[in-house]
C-alpha cells in the first residue's frame, strides 16, 4: 500500500544510516506525500472494513508532519489547493468507532497542535 511506503519512507529518513541528501527531499516531497495520504485516509474513511489502511495513512500523515516540522497551519494551506478538508476529516476520524482510526487520529491532531505550539514559540522569540 502507498501508506505503508510512504510511513516506512519517513522513518528510514530518520535513521542514522540514512542517505545524504534524503533530509532535503523529503522536505521537498513532503506537501504532494501528505496530499496523497490525505486522499487515501479520506476515502477509506468513508469505507467500511478499511481500519487498517486509514490508521495507516494516519500514522504515515503524522510521521511526516512531524519530520517536517508541520503544524495545522500548513496543514490546511498544503491541502488547499485540492479542496480537501482535511483538518474537518481529522475531526470526523474521531467520532469513528474504529479504534485503530481513533487511537492514529488523535496521535496526529496532537502532533500536529505540539508543532504549532513548537512553532509559535519561535516565532515569539
């Protein structure tokens, strides 16, 4: 599955043994990765027996969210363009009775609220 791919990209970019250069790109790629995702996470949402696929394209949304330091902000600015409400799908996911889902989604909306915090306070100095 492309979510399996890509969460197994993310994490092997943060190994020590990793590539020159892998840092770079996958910052680069990290805005089209995570709009693929979404479409996957948001679609199997709506499908019933496909838990397994939209918890994983959770978790691969939040590898690289927090691999490339990306808040909700960004968030919603890099799904904009696709007219995917991704931040309202976040919500939807948790009134799922797929704890799988559950248990990915509230990981991911922490992570993605800890980045603005994380970014906010930079900012402030």
């Amino acid at each position: 599955s492309v979510s399996a791919i890509m969460y197994h990209v993310a994490m092997e970019s943060t190994s020590k043994g990793r590539p020159g250069g892998i840092r770079d790109a996958v910052r680069t790629l990290a805005p089209p990765v995570l709009r693929t995702l979404g479409r996957i996470y948001t679609e199997t949402l709506e499908e019933s027996g496909e838990e397994r696929v939209a918890a994983l394209s959770l978790r691969a949304i939040e590898c690289w969210c927090r691999l490339n330091e990306i808040g909700t902000v960004r968030m919603g600015q890099i799904f904009a363009p696709t007219g995917v409400n991704i931040l309202g799908a976040l919500a939807d996911g948790l009134y799922s009775n797929m704890s799988d889902v559950l248990d990915a989604d509230s990981d991911l909306i922490e992570t993605l609220l800890n980045q603005d915090d994380s970014n906010e306070r930079v900012n402030l100095g």
